[in-house]
C-alpha cells in the first residue's frame, strides 16, 4: 500500500533511508574520507547495497553537497576546504540564529538548568582528570545542546536543512577541531553564555552569545 501524502511505498522510502543512513555511518566512521574518490562499485561493497539502491541514493547525496559525481574519474567524498568551512558555518550561523531566538521565547527555564547542569558537571570533571571518555561525553553535550535548540522550532524545513548540514559539521570536526582539554572549556564557556541569555529573555544577547560562539568554532576550524 502507499502513503497517502506521498504516493510512495513504505517499504521503498525505507530502504532509501537506510542507504543514506549507511552512507553517512562510513563518513563517520572513516571508512569513507573527505576528498576520497570511489567507485560505484567499491560503494556498493563498502555499504552493502545493490547497483540500484546506490544509483537511486546518489543524486540526493549530490544535491546534499556530499559527494560528487565526476565523469570518467569516479565519485568523489565532498572535500574538507575553506569554502566548505566558511559555508557551513555561515548556514550554521542563520540556522542557529533562528534557535536560539525560539528559545528565548519558548524554552523553559527547567530544560536550560538542565542543560547547565550537564555542561558544568563535565567541566568539573575535566579539571580533576581529563581523559578521552570525558571528551566523548563533552561532544554528546555539545552536540545535544545544538540539536535540542533545533528542534525546539518545531520547524520540519529548518530541522531538515540542519540534519543535512549537521554532517558536514560533523566531518569537519572529525577533520579539524575536537574537543580536548583546551577546546572544551571555551566551547563550553560559549553554551553557558548562550543558556545564560535565553534564561534573561533577551533576544539581542541570546543572538549574539550564539553567533560569537559559531564564529570562535569556525576560528579555531580555520585555524586547524
């Protein structure tokens, strides 16, 4: 049977899902690398899909920015350059922007404590032994915050456009910036100013604490 809004079964957009998704698992994991150039061939051993499902997922991958097909020469992994740096934050930025405004006027104060109790209880811990696990759970703080705020718009076509982008910032951040015992802190120094702002019901400073924190993430991955 199929959907009604779409026309389309189920059962087909589920298997489009699961290609992207296993697409965007070997970026992740490093099985497939920015600038690296592949054929259908090595894709469709390396994710596991048919010729079909892999011809069916690579336009929308094209038209996401992250890939692109090069005739005669393969497809190529989208590279980790300035442009692509400078743009995906700019995108980030316009995105956030709009969050972080949502929030002063929706999110509730409880949701914020919360969110600070996370950042400062990793903080502590950081200067007592800073280790590698303590890192990882940072970056799922970091990114949870983030995505908390995007969803919080109940904006499908912004949360939709994020997701897209919030890979891109993913592989630039497995390319050129982590967190580590000298990035945390400022970053998460950066979310606190931006929790402290929404909860003063200020739109002005809440835009700004989070355009002077995108703008120190983009710092630092140029710098890299």
């Amino acid at each position: 049977m199929s959907d009604s809004t779409t026309g389309q079964d189920p059962e087909v957009r589920s298997v489009k899902q699961v290609a992207y998704e296993r697409f965007r698992e070997a970026l992740f994991d490093g099985r497939l690398r920015p600038g690296q150039f592949v054929s259908q061939r090595e894709l469709v051993a390396l994710l596991g899909l048919s010729i079909g499902a892999l011809r069916e997922l690579l336009p929308r991958l094209q038209f996401e920015g992250l890939l692109n097909v090069m005739p005669q020469r393969g497809i190529q992994i989208t590279q980790i350059d300035l442009p692509m740096i400078r743009h995906a934050f700019q995108l980030r930025m316009a995105l956030e922007r709009e969050a972080v405004l949502n929030a002063v006027r929706r999110m509730p104060d409880s949701v914020l404590d919360e969110q600070r109790a996370l950042h400062l209880s990793i903080l502590e811990e950081v200067k007592r032994r800073p280790a590698s696990e303590l890192f990882e759970a940072g970056q799922k703080i970091d990114d949870g915050f983030h995505a908390l705020l995007i969803k919080a718009t109940q904006n499908d076509l912004l949360i939709q456009v994020y997701a897209v982008n919030a890979i891109r910032m993913r592989l630039i951040k497995l390319d050129k910036i982590s967190l580590s015992e000298w990035v945390l802190p400022s970053a998460f120094a950066d979310h606190l100013a931006v929790i402290e702002a929404i909860q003063s019901r200020n739109p002005h400073a809440a835009a700004d604490a989070m355009d002077r924190h995108i703008m120190n993430a983009r710092e630092r991955a140029i710098e890299f």
